[in-house]
C-alpha cells in the first residue's frame, strides 16, 4: 500500500475531511488533496505530525508495516 492510501484511510477513518486535516498541518485543502493523490511528497514535519494525530507509527503511516501500532 502507498502512504498516500494510507493517510486517506486513516482521514477516512477519524470521520475527518481533507479540509480538517490541512488546517492540522496549516496548508490549505488543495494542497493537502496533492499529498493523497501522491502528486507532492509529504515533508517528514507533516508525518511526524499526522503520526501523533492518528496515534500511530511513522513505519504504519508509510506502509512498512500493515498493524498499527500505536505511540502512546
């Protein structure tokens, strides 16, 4: 799995819009939208973030490991 599947499922699953998510990471929508289609990489200040948002492992976020495990 890509991480940009990842980071929608995970959204998904927080019952989050994309709208919600960016103002997380203080981009805007359109730009948060390029990271789940993998068109733009995502900055490692962003995983870090989203990691400790969805209380999950960079290693799960990037899809090198396929169970969750959480930080905290």
């Amino acid at each position: 799995m890509y991480f940009y599947q990842r980071l929608r499922d995970l959204r998904e699953d927080a019952d989050m819009s994309q709208l919600e998510i960016a103002n997380l990471l203080n981009i805007s929508q359109q730009h948060y939208s390029m990271y789940e289609s993998g068109k733009r990489e995502l900055p490692m200040h962003h995983f870090i973030t989203l990691a400790k948002y969805y209380n999950v492992s960079i290693d799960y976020l990037v899809g090198l490991i396929d169970t969750p495990k959480k930080l905290y």
